[in-house]
C-alpha cells in the first residue's frame, strides 16, 4: 500500500470502502482517469491488442492514465467507482462529510436501530395474534 498524502483518504477508509481488485483496467468515476496493471508486473487476462492500446493511449495523454504496479483496488461510493490510489481523490469529501458529521451520523444510525427494532417487535406481536386467531 502507498503512503498517503494529506488529500488522500485514510488507510481506515480505503479498507472499509474497497472491496475488490482488479488486474486489468478500472476507470475512476469521479475524474474518468483510466488505471491499468503493467502487464510485466502483475497484471494479467488483457485482451489481445488491449495492453498495447493503453500503453499508447498513456503516451498520447499521460494525464488520463495512472499505470499499477500491483492489483487496482476500488468500490463505490455513492454508485461511483472509487479508486483510492486517483490523483483526484474523489473519496476525500466522503470521508471528510463522516469525520465531519459523525455525531449526527451516530444518532442517525441510533434512531434508525430503535425505529427498525420497534417495526421487528409489532411484526412479532402482531405474528403472535395471527396464530392466536388461527388456533382458536
Ligand atoms: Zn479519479
């Protein structure tokens, strides 16, 4: 793993929020950056002709393209393809917005346990009043 710089999301974050991996090619939803595994390192499954697509696509605009010399780990935030290692750091707003807004996170998910809690004891209840009926 890389050490992170200030704008990039914590270690804690990129474990809870990525998921999966990928050995090919994965395209940041934030920024539309394109990231690839080098296919010497540990990249592998290119498609015929893809490998050496990318390569020169990367030469052509080296700004859009952020080659990998391990697996391209990523999840979604917000149904976007979150690639923590983007020089755009996209994921940084949603964990600053946690960090920000934790308390009121907290209580958030406090009311919704008690709200969710409630809804299973009526469902008991009122399971518990069906069957009284259906044995009488
Ligand atoms: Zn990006």
């Amino acid at each position: 793993m890389k050490n992170f710089d200030k704008e990039q999301v914590s270690n804690e974050f990129f474990m809870a929020f990525t998921g999966a991996g990928s050995y090919v090619s994965e395209t940041c939803g934030f920024c539309g950056r394109v990231h690839f595994v080098n296919r010497d390192s540990e990249g592998g499954n290119y498609e015929e002709g893809h490998y050496e697509d990318l390569l020169a696509r990367m030469e052509r605009e080296p700004e859009k393209y952020v080659m990998h010399t391990d697996a391209i780990s990523y999840g979604y935030l917000a149904g976007v393809l979150f690639i923590p290692e983007c020089p755009c750091n996209g994921g940084t707003r949603y964990e600053k917005f946690i960090i920000n807004h934790a308390s009121q996170i907290a209580d958030f998910m406090q009311a919704m346990a008690e709200r969710k809690q409630k809804e299973a004891d009526e469902a008991k209840e009122n399971a518990g009043k069906t069957q009284m009926l259906g044995s009488s």
